[in-house]
C-alpha cells in the first residue's frame, strides 16, 4: 500500500536522511552504480593512488571491487559504460581504473596460480576468472596493484571486457600513470526489485553507500525510495524502505502498482506489471504471471515456481530443484565444498591427505604433485618420482670419479688425489714428496701428477722396488749413508729416478711391506742437491726399474735382468772413466787459461809502476850545488845580537 500522510511521523527519520541527498541528474557525483545478483558495483572519476581509492571506497562500506568472475567483470563493465557516458566524447585516449587485487611488498610472482601471486583487498587469493594484459612483472621489491585498462576512443568498448594491467600502486602526488579513477564494490545481504509505476510519475532511490539513481534493477536492502505520482511539482510524494520481509526475501512493503491511473490503464508502463496486464470492464486493472511463475505478495512481481529459476547459489555452485518444487540444494564442482551458508563454494585442500609421494601443491579446484631436489616425474604410478642419475655421461658435476646414491651424489678422486673446490668436485694433486720426515723415498723424491718417483745419487741403483737405493755396478759400496765430500761433489746432476710409483703399503709399525733391499744413501735435509727431470738424469749403466703407471703397484723390470756379461760391464765402467777424465780436462785448461791471463795483467801493472817511479826520479835530480840551498831573509842586527837564551830580551843577564 502506498504511503500516506498519516504514516508521515513514521517515515520522519527517513525524510530527513533524503532530504540531504542530491537528486538524480543533480551532477554532483561523478559516478555510475549498477546493481545485480547481492552487490552494487560505482565507477568513479579521480586520480587518486590505489591507497586513496580504497580509503573512498571503505568509508561508504566497501571495497575497491573484486573480479572473481566473468559475469561480475561484465557488471563492472556496465557501470564504467554509464560514467563513461555522462562525459564529453573523449580523442585517442588510455584510462586506468582501479580494482581490488594487489600483491604486497616482498610477496614474489607466482606464474603456477592464476593471480600470479595477486590477491583480492577483500579475502582470497582463488578465483576462477582472469583477464590479464601481458605477462605480469616479476618483481618483489615494491607493492603492486591492478587497475582495468580501457581504450576510451573506440566506440565499442562497451562490447569488451576490459584487461587487467598491473603497475606501482601510486603515492598521493603520483596516483599512477594514466589513472582516471576506479570501481568499488558493495555486497549486500539481498535485493528488492525496483518500484513498478502503473501511472506518469518518477521514483528515486539513495542507496546505503549514499549513491543515488532512478534507473535500478535491483535495489539493495536498506536502500530508500522516494516516489512522486504525476508531475514532479505538483505530485505528492511518497517514501520506502527495502526491508527483509522473511530469511532471502525482501520488498518494500507494498502492494500493487503505484501511481495507477484509469485514463491509462495497461498502455502505461504495462500497469506497472512485471509480465501479464490485465483490464477490467470499469478501467480497473490486475496483474498476472505466465505458466511457470507464480505472483508474488506485492501483486506486481512474478517469481518461478521453480525455486533454482532466481539463481540463489552464488559463484560456481549449481542449483538443483528439490522434490515438489518448493526447495533447492547447491552443488560443487569436484574439488570444491560447499561454505558455512550452503550456496557458495569453497576450495579444498586436498594435500591434507597427502595424495602425493613427496610433494604436494594445492590448486583451486585440484592440486598438483611435484617432487624433491635430486628427484623427477617418472616410474608407474601417477605423481610417482624417480631417482635422478647425477653420474649419467654428460651429467657428471665430478672432476674424476662419481657416485649416484637416492636423491642425490657425492664426489671421489683417484688414488693420489683429494677433493677440493667449494662444491667438493675437484680434485687435487698430493704431494708424496712434501712429508720430509716421513719420505716415501730412500734417497730422493720426485712429485707427479696423482703420484710421485724415488731416485738415487750417482753410482746407486734404485731396487726392484723402485723405492730403496742399491750399490751400482761403479760403486765401491760404502759402509752406509751417503757420499760425502768431493765423491757427491763429483756425481752432482746424474740423478737415478723409477717411473712413477704409488705409495708403498705400510705395516702397522711403519714398515714397508715390500722384500728388504740394501739401504741406499740418503741424503741430508739441507744437501745442496739439483734435481733434473727424470728423463734428462737417466744413468748411463744398466736400465732402472720403473713401476707400470696403469697398476701403480711396485712390479719390476729390467733391461737385462738376468743376462748382464762381465764385457758390457767393463765397457760401461770404461766409458764412465773417461767421461769423467774429459770433464777434468777441460776444467783444468780453463783454470790455466784464466790464471795466464792474470799473470800477464798484473806484470803489465808492475812494469807500468815502475816507468812511473823512474821518470819521478828523474825530475827531481839538482843541476849544480847551489841548487840545493836557498837564501835566507834578512833580519835587523839589533835582533840578531840578542841573546836568546836571556831571560829577559835585551839584557845579558
């Protein structure tokens, strides 16, 4: 029923909140508002940071909007249709509008999720809707935020959705680039549907959120409405409020058309009817609802008797009609379950039961297995993983040898080497020879890569072993130690070294393992010894022993193991002598060469000394006899005749 003034006293708190409203058309607001399904959606102009925005939208009871689904993007859409409307046809022109989705400082891109790591200002980070730009920036040093992008200057941006685009949320001097205002979002617990006029007239809403339209399609609840029949200044006018009437079931508390009027009766407005009109004999009209529906108590709506036909579950839950027609159940996709209210769905996190063999990543809707470090997908089973072999040819991270074990590896190195690197899969040369005290070698040590050789002095051997020193064929076999004096002068630089030799096995009292050999000379710490390389000191008696490089194990072979002659013996022994007799030749003619020509500097020195000597003597000869005298001064005769020895000058005593 339509109110009156008897019911003005009622309405007065109400009268009062419209009266500080602006009428619809006022110009006031810039601002657009579509409401549908439980929310209102307002497109705003202002070039304000994300911060500014969301702060504009929480004040009235919002949020800067969510785009959680296409048909919610297409609402949007709407409302930026509208405020776009009400504006002069722009040029070529770029606008931004911010929405609800932001990620947060240090929060890093997420390219697996549909957000990318985003999430929306009022809750959750799930959504079944996307409409991105370009790929989204992978930065995690500064806050970001999303605005709508739209191409203003194409005249069918009403027709598309706008993108997504991503950027720096602004600051109160710098809102942005190409940011020109943004959407909010308010939700609501239901909807009326707008006031039907049977007659000439206009309605006017003020919404709680303090927007103010005259062309709703729903009406959210607590919303008010002012209506005036006939002219606007000569109609009364007459206020409502949307009020819950029972649980999900909002009206405004009348019944009937408004502003009715015989004179039109049905060619008006349908008689303010949603669907059937019809006209009695005496101007008088009713209205009606087709097959299927039902009319409602206000005798102006329509509903379905189908329950599911208002869509009353929310997001990716489906209606079902339960039996008979009068209830409803929602349903969720797989992967989904029904929230606290029973018409929206929720995610479930189906890692909470461990489906995967290592590792397990929840995703809307479903999830994903995934596995550890040294692991990949493989084997029988679905998400199973499987070994990763490090070792495999061209995989190997090890400098030498390789071990594969579950999940990961570890390096080795060959005999005479150790690991190195940060990593552990280098590997480095030891140095046998390096330990003096504890020599590997009787005499002398030579290190090489991944081992080492033993050599002798001059007139020793190295034995089968090739780690002891033997008397030579040459040596007169001293009593033990080695050579001293002008015999290790004389062999300096004929060096004996063994091919390359492993280690020798040690006993467990620091004894060698190997048959016990004749010890050779072994040198002092500080013994002024040149070593060559073993190829340039090789002796020039009976081949040595050299150890096989491929076995590193002390197997000996000589030249002539068995069948050494007394002739070849003889002959070398010769051949040594006089070697030896050549060097000492020429080392005593160059001491010869040298002190002949001292000899001949220091007489020449002699003999210039003494011209010298003879030509000084020569000048300084006298002439005659005089020459050797020279006159004396003259001195006054009174001062000769003084008597010097006179104590006193003048007197004689």
């Amino acid at each position: 029923m339509m109110a009156t003034s008897a019911g003005l006293p009622l309405l007065l708190p109400l009268l009062l909140l419209l009266l500080g409203q602006p009428r619809a058309g006022a110009g006031a607001h810039r601002e657009a508002v579509v409401c549908a399904g439980n929310a209102c959606y307002t497109a705003h102009w202002g070039r304000l940071s994300a911060a500014e925005a969301q702060l504009h939208c929480s004040k009235n009871g919002g949020n800067l909007a969510t785009v959680r689904s296409e048909e919610e993007a297409w609402h949007i859409q709407r409302a930026l249709t509208q405020l776009l409307e009400s504006e002069v046809t722009l040029a070529t022109w770029v606008g931004k509008f911010w929405i609800g989705l932001q990620r947060e400082k240090g929060k890093c891109l997420d390219p697996s999720l549909p957000l990318k790591g985003f999430s929306w200002v009022g809750g959750g980070e799930d959504t079944l809707y996307t409409n991105w730009n370009k790929e989204v920036r992978s930065s995690c040093i500064s806050r970001r935020c999303v605005s709508l992008l739209l191409y203003l200057s194409q005249p069918s941006h009403a027709s598309h959705l706008p993108k997504w685009s991503e950027s720096p949320c602004g600051s109160p001097t710098s809102p942005g680039s190409k940011i020109e205002g943004f959407v909010c979002k308010f939700s609501f617990k239901g909807m009326c549907q707008p006031l039907a006029l049977g007659g000439p007239g206009w309605v006017n809403y003020t919404t709680p959120f303090n927007a103010t339209s005259s062309s709703l399609e729903a009406v959210p609840f607590a919303s008010a409405a002012t209506v005036a029949c006939g002219d606007r200044e000569d109609g009364q006018e007459h206020y409502f409020m949307c009020r819950e009437k029972a649980p999900d079931v909002f009206d405004w508390g009348n019944s009937g058309p408004l502003c009715i009027s015989a004179q039109y009766g049905c060619s008006f407005n349908n008689g303010g009817c949603q669907q059937d009109c019809f006209e009695g004999g005496d101007g008088s009209f009713r209205c009606g609802c087709r097959p299927g529906f039902r009319l409602l108590d206000d005798l102006v709506t329509c509903a379905s008797r189908n329950p599911c036909s208002s869509n009353p579950c929310r997001g990716a839950a489906t209606c079902e009609q339960g039996p008979h027609g009068k209830s409803y159940t929602c349903h969720c996709p797989r992967g989904y379950q029904l929230d606290s209210s029973q018409r929206d769905c929720l995610d479930v996190d189906e890692c909470q039961d461990s489906p995967c063999p290592q590792e397990c990543v929840n995703t809307p809707g479903s999830f994903r297995c995934e596995c550890w470090v040294g692991y990949e997908p493989g084997g029988p089973g679905e998400g199973s993983c499987q070994d990763v072999d490090e070792c495999a040819p061209g995989r190997s991270p090890c400098a030498q040898e390789c071990t594969n074990t579950d999940g990961s590896f570890y390096c080795s190195c060959e005999k005479g080497y150790v690991l190195a690197g940060e990593d552990s899969t280098q590997c480095q040369d030891v140095d046998e020879c390096a330990d003096m005290e504890n020599g590997l070698c009787d005499s002398l040590c030579l290190n090489t890569q991944g081992s080492f050789r033993c050599g002798c002095l001059p007139g020793w051997e190295l034995g089968p072993d090739g780690v002891s020193c033997t008397p030579g064929p040459m040596s007169l076999a001293p009593p033990s130690g080695s050579p001293q004096g002008e015999d290790a002068g004389d062999r300096e630089g004929k060096l004996v070294y063994s091919a390359t030799v492993s280690r020798p096995t040690r006993g467990p009292e620091g004894t060698s393992k190997e048959a016990p050999t004749t010890k050779g000379p072994s040198l002092p710490r500080n013994a002024p010894i040149t070593l060559a390389a073993p190829d340039m000191l090789a002796p020039s008696g009976p081949p040595g022993v050299w150890m096989e490089p491929s076995t590193h194990q002390a197997m000996a072979t000589t030249g002539r193991a068995e069948n050494t002659d007394e002739d070849s013996v003889a002959k070398q022994s010769d051949e040594g002598t006089d070697g030896q007799k050549l060097l000492l030749f020429y080392i005593l003619g160059t001491v010869v060469a040298i002190l002949l020509l001292l000899a001949l500097a220091l007489g020449l020195l002699v003999y210039r000394k003494r011209r010298a000597k003879r030509e000084e003597e020569k000048e300084k000869k006298p002439q005659n006899a005089a020459d050797s005298y020279s006159w004396a001064p003259e001195r006054a005769e009174s001062r000769a005749l003084e008597n010097q020895y006179s104590p006193t000058p003048g007197t004689d005593c």
